[in-house]
C-alpha cells in the first residue's frame, strides 16, 4: 500500500518495515521497489519538503531496485 505524496515526479510511496522495501510510483507510472532501505531513510523521505530531491539525493542510486510496473 502507497501514500500519495505532494511531488511533481512522484505519485506515492510504500514502505514495508519488515523487509525493508520501499517502493516508488511516479508520475510517468513507473513503480519501482528499492531494497535494503531503513525505516528512518523512508521516515526522511516521506517528510522532506522536497520528495524529489531527497529521492534524487539519498535513494536514486543508492539502494538496489527493480522495476515492478
């Protein structure tokens, strides 16, 4: 399940703490699941002030991922 964020770039995100999943959904549909993040990186990410830029600066590139839609 995703919550709907206030970004340009991206629709939602997940985040299941038990196996550490964060996924992705933006706004050109793509969904992505990025694997190993902690929760205080998705608890930074869901409260940035800018959600693209935090995605951009501390996830992108940072954390394994695949394509899941």
């Amino acid at each position: 399940e995703r919550t709907p964020v206030s970004s340009t770039n991206i629709n939602s995100i997940g985040y299941d703490a038990n196996t550490e999943t964060l996924d992705v959904e933006f706004s050109n549909g793509g969904i992505y699941r990025y694997s190993g993040v902690p929760q205080g990186v998705y608890d930074a990410f869901i409260s940035a002030s800018s959600i693209g830029q935090f995605h951009h600066g501390n996830i992108k590139n940072q954390y394994s991922y695949e394509k899941i839609g």
